[in-house]
C-alpha cells in the first residue's frame, strides 16, 4: 500500500482490469449517447432560434444560455423525481438504470449544444441571408442547409457537450445510484474510491477518463480537419 | 460551347418590371424617394451614381430581398403568381458571392433544388452551366477553395443554370483582377444573348460605357435620369449626372 499511487493507476490501465474496463465503457456509451440525443434535438432547434424571429425570442435565448449552467445535481433530482416510484414516470422503473443516465446527462448537455449552435447558425445566417433568400429558400429550408454549411463548428458545439457530460458526477449519481457492474461510471467510482481512500485506484481512473477525453476530442478533431481541407 | 438556347420559355413574360413611386426609408432616414422606373422586357441596364445613392438598395428592392416603404414594385405578371414563382424567374450575384462549402457542381445543383427541379435533372443542368463558364474541370473543387475569379464565375453559372428572365448583378467586378473582370463581362453578354434582362450596378464607368444600353442614374436616394446610354454619356440631362461623369461626384 505504500506503492506510488500513480505507479499503481499505471499498473491497472496496462493490465486492463475487467471492472475498469466495464466502468469505461458503460461511461462512453452513457455520455456519447446523451451527445449524440442532445445533438439530434439541439442543433435543429439552435438553428430554428437562430433563424425565426417570434415574441419571447428574448427570453428563450436567455434562458437557454442559462441553462448551459445549469447545476448537474439540480438535473439529477428533477429526473430523480419524474423516475422515482412515487413519480409521474415512476412506472417505466427506469430509475438506478443506465437509461436514467443517459436521460439526465441529455438534459443537461442539450442546452449547450442548442445555445452554441443558436449563436454559431446566427452568424451564418447573416452572411447567407441575401443569397439564399435571392436563391427562393425559406427559413425551414435554410436550416439543413446552414447546418450542414456550419458543421465544423458545430463538431465543436457538440464535443462541449460531450465534454460535460463525461466530466460531470452529480446527476449520474442521483440517478443511477452507483451500482457496482450496473450503474457505475467513471466520476461516480472516483468519487467513491476517493471517500474510501483507494486514492491509487481513483487516480487512476481519473488518468484514463482524461485520456478518454482527449481520444475521443482527438479522433473528431483528426477527421473534421481532413474534411475542412477538402472542403474549405 | 453550342449554341445559345433561348431562355424566354414561359407563356407570359415577368417583364416589364415597374417601380411607382417607391420609397424606402429606415428610421427617419430616407434612402430611396419617389423612384418611377421601369424595367422593359430587354436590354442591359447600368445603375450609376455616387457611393450611397442607394445603386445597392433600389436592386435589392427589385430582387424582393428588401420591402418598399412605400410605392410599387410591380412585375407584369403580379395578379396571378405566387412570390415565391416571381423569385424562381430572377437572380441576382452579388458584389462577393456566397457559395456553400460544398463542390462547385453541388452549389449549382443546390440552387436548382431549391428551385424545385427534379433531381434526377439536376446534375446535368448543373454540369451544363459550370461548362458555359468554363468551370467543367473544377466541378469537383470545394467552392470554397476556389479564386476570387472562379467564385464569382461560379455565382454566374449558379445564375445561369436557373435560366432567369432577369438578372440583378450588384457591382459583380469590384474586388476582381483585370482578367477576372473581362470573364464577368462576357458572362454579362451571353446572358444577354440568350435573353435575359440585365441590371447592373458598376462604380467602373468604363465598363458601364462597354456594356450599358441604357443608364438608371441615382444621386442621394433619388432617380435623376433614365435615359439611352449614348445619351447619357455623351448629353447628360442633369448637372449631378455631368459632375459624376467628369469625376467630380464620386465618392
């Protein structure tokens, strides 16, 4: 026990620990998946922000720059009570399960790609306003094609929210409970070995949830930079 | 290049275009009073006038993409047709062009499809325009990568591939090198030969004396002159219109 804690966390990632490895996986499905949702539903409805002027548009994009803010284990409890027995959506008994995860962590990464991608659609509008509008496009119509024009940086917008919700604990905490080979994540199992004094062990994941971080980063940076030299 | 086909296809034509006492305004701002102008169904008109005497905002108002004030912007068949069939009969290319990042061909076909081509005759349509324009070989090519030249080139054969009754080009030359500017010009003509009505602004008196038919000329949002060119060049009606051809009204 005296051993190095980061020689240690080094000895756990090269020799791929069987419940590291289910942690690190189940964390990328749960936080990719709510990316991928939040990107589905965010980005079209960033852009319609962007694009359609309406009484409390104001106020919808304040909001929804708040909401990038808003705090994990305040999303954790609202989804905690929609799923929970004695809540209005307790019967799927979704609580304590992957799903659950994946539903808070979408909550909270929606926000930030709608209001990235509102800000980012915005600016785009404006320099393709008078061309398209002379091309006969519609403002629905112009949504596919802003969107597919803007997605280099919209990559970005999405990777942010990746971002938090692979960093985040509060939320998958509250609704998933931390279930060993259920529910266990990487913040959420470093938050428990660090309370137990396994601080090798919690190091260590922490080492690999960053390298994952920057894989997964790196891999969309590699490929958007391709395309964007292509494509200009 | 085969020969020239004829764009006029329709039963009822889109010109004349007639303004009536258009006027447009943008707080207590007047920038644009009282135009009457008509636009006949050929020819090649050149906009003059100074910086700000609203070249930019009376095409604009043409095109649709602004809405007057006040007064009319009536085209010949306004009774029965929808803006947006209006809108598909025009084009307009502007000063710096907007293409998508996408290929060159893509740009094309795009504004086809919003046009409601089918797509199977996109392509085809889209390759025929990059041909007329000498742009076949960078069909491929991102138009975002693609000169200052061969982008605005690119606008004209988008232009062109919507086979329209009218084209707005608003000062298309300004920021093109010399041999760019002589390919813009020639896009002008053949436009011209197959019929469809020119309206350009220009700050390059040369170019409007090269191309003009006849010359709208505006001076702080009002219209001084409509008149032949030849006329206008050589017999100015107003003194605003002698200064600006003797370089006094500029900027």
């Amino acid at each position: 026990m005296d051993q190095n804690p980061f020689a240690q966390a080094f000895q756990l990632i090269v020799q791929m620990d069987p419940a590291l490895a289910g942690i690190v996986s189940l964390s990328l499905k749960v936080s990719l998946s709510a990316a991928a949702i939040a990107a589905v539903l965010g980005l079209p409805l960033g852009a319609a922000l962007a694009l359609y002027r309406f009484r409390g548009r104001g106020a919808a994009v304040a909001g929804l720059n708040a909401l990038m803010g808003l705090p994990p284990v305040v999303a954790g409890l609202m989804v905690y009570l929609l799923l929970s027995r004695a809540g209005p959506l307790g019967s799927w008994g979704l609580l304590f399960t992957p799903t659950a995860m994946v539903i808070v962590q979408t909550l909270l990464v929606f926000p930030i790609i709608a209001a990235l991608s509102r800000q980012i659609i915005e600016d785009l509008w404006e320099e393709y306003r008078e061309q398209l509008q002379s091309l006969g496009s519609s403002r629905l119509r112009a949504i596919p094609t802003l969107l597919w024009d803007a997605r280099f940086s919209l990559i970005t917008a999405v990777l942010a929210g990746f971002g938090r919700a692979s960093a985040e604990v509060g939320a998958v905490l509250i609704v998933g409970g931390n279930i060993d080979g259920v529910t266990r994540v990487m913040t959420t199992a470093i938050a428990l070995e660090t309370s137990r004094g396994n601080l090798a062990l919690a190091l260590g994941l922490g080492l690999v949830l960053m390298m994952l971080g920057l894989l997964v980063n790196l891999t969309i940076y590699l490929i958007g930079e391709q395309a964007r030299r292509r494509r200009g | 290049m085969s020969t020239t086909p004829t764009i006029h296809g329709s039963p009822k034509g889109l010109l004349p275009l007639a303004l009536s006492g258009v006027r447009f305004q943008r707080g207590d701002q007047v920038l644009l009073s009282e135009v009457n102008l008509t636009i006949g169904p050929r020819g090649k008109t050149i906009v003059l006038g100074p910086n700000g005497a609203g070249k930019s905002l009376l095409m604009r108002l043409c095109h649709g993409l602004v809405q007057p004030s006040g007064g009319l912007v009536r085209w010949a068949l306004d009774e029965r047709a929808a803006a947006t069939a209006i809108r598909h009969r025009q084009a307009m290319v502007f000063q710096r062009p907007v293409l998508l990042r996408r290929s060159a061909l893509a740009n094309v076909a795009h504004a086809l499809a919003l046009q409601g081509v089918p797509r199977r005759q996109r392509s085809e349509r889209a390759a025929e325009a990059l041909e007329r324009f000498g742009l076949l070989p960078l069909a491929t090519r991102s138009a975002r990568v693609m000169s200052g030249g061969e982008q605005q080139r690119l606008a004209l054969a988008r232009a062109w591939a919507l086979r329209p009754e009218i084209l707005f080009l608003d000062e298309p030359t300004s920021a093109l090198d010399p041999s760019a500017v002589k390919a813009v010009e020639d896009a002008v003509l053949t436009f011209h030969e197959a019929g469809t009505r020119i309206v350009m602004t220009t700050h390059d008196l040369g170019q409007a004396r090269r191309l003009a038919d006849d010359v709208v000329f505006l001076c702080n949002g009002r219209l001084l002159e409509h008149t032949p060119a030849a006329q206008f060049f050589c017999d100015p009606q107003t003194p605003e219109a002698a200064a600006f051809l003797r370089g006094d009204l500029v900027w």
